[in-house]
C-alpha cells in the first residue's frame, strides 16, 4: 500500500457527499506517479466544476478523507479511485478573480470524439459534490476500507476499519461534479482545448 498521506478523516460532514457513485476531471500540471498525492499537497483553496457526458471505470474504490485549504480547517472530501476511466466530452471551468479584471473562467475540454475519449490510469478525485445517473457491476457497500479489493489501493490517514465501498466497474452519465483535486499515473487528454472567458462561464 501506498505510504503517502492524503489527510484524515472528518467524519462530521463526511455523510454529506458519501453516496455510491463516481465522477471524474481534468486537473491542469496534476498526474503524480502511481496515482498518490505527497504528504504536503494542499489545494488551491478553490473548488473546480466539471461536467461529463459518460464515464465508464474499472476497479472503483471510494472512501472518506479530508483536503487542507488555506485557512483554519480541513474539508470533508469523498475519494473516488479507478484502476482506468474512459470518458466522454469532458468539461472543467474554474472561475478565478483577477485584479483590475474581475472574474475570469478558464475552461477545459476534451474527448469530445465519441470514439476517442480521454484515458485516465490509477485516477484519484476528491469530491465535494456529484449529481450523475449510475449502473455499477458486482458493487460492494459498506466494506472495510482497509479490506477493499479492487481499484488502486487507497492511500491517506484512513481509520482503520472504517467505511468504504468498491465496485468491479461502474458507468456514470450525465455527470456534475464539483471537486477539490484529482491525481493520476497517466491522463489522456485527447482533442484538448483551453479556454478563457471573462465574467464566469461554467461547465455548469
């Protein structure tokens, strides 16, 4: 199991976002080795939307954790993991003030072709919030996080014992997902496009 920390876990507000399903994004200059985040990573302080037409993943594990901000506190997330994620027409905006300017949206796209989605290995999201339709195969709720068997291992300062749950394979459609951060060993990004617009232009 990876030894790098993610955070612990806070599990006052961690039932908020804990649901059985899954989404994945786009994250610009993030795809660390092996899918695991070093013990000092902090966000940005911002969470980021993204939108995604489909997303079909194997070897899915999900289990609470916490980002760290700037600022006092830390925040409940959902860590959503896959072994390997297809996906198609992919959306992420985050809007950012910018002095003398005001609000500016960058946007990403890609994988717009359906026969040529984005591809993502060893893929971890730390989710705040996901609204999406779900079909999962050979699903397991309520599994020990430490005893899961599918996906990549989990990695953070998890309690032992603690909640989680896995699934051979899910597909995600129709997906709205806001999100602190994700990792991944390698990510696909095909037919990438970049974008700036003034005043806030969203995914959704």
């Amino acid at each position: 199991m990876e030894s790098q920390a993610r955070g612990g876990t806070r599990w006052r507000r961690f039932g908020l976002v804990m649901v059985p399903s899954v989404a994945a994004t786009a994250a610009i200059g993030v795809a660390l080795a092996q899918g695991a985040l070093a013990a000092s990573f902090s966000v940005s302080g911002q969470e980021f939307k993204v939108s995604v037409d489909r997303l079909y993943g194997e070897g899915f594990v999900q289990y609470g954790a916490s980002v760290n901000p700037p600022g006092p506190g830390r925040e409940p997330v959902a860590i959503s993991a896959f072994e390997r994620a297809e996906i198609n027409n992919l959306c992420q905006s985050v809007v950012v003030p910018v002095p003398f300017i005001g609000d500016v949206t960058l946007k990403i796209g890609a994988g717009s072709d359906p026969s040529n989605p984005v591809i993502a290995d060893n893929l971890f999201i730390d989710i705040s919030q996901l609204d999406a339709q779900a079909v999962f195969t050979n699903i397991d709720i309520g599994v020990s996080v430490d005893d899961q068997s599918r996906g990549p291992d989990p990695t953070g300062e998890f309690t032992p014992g603690s909640f989680g749950q896995q699934a051979e394979s899910v597909v995600l459609t129709d997906v709205e997902q806001t999100a602190w951060a994700t990792s991944a060993g390698t990510f696909e990004l095909t037919d990438l496009s970049l974008s700036l617009h003034t005043g806030k232009d969203e995914c959704f």
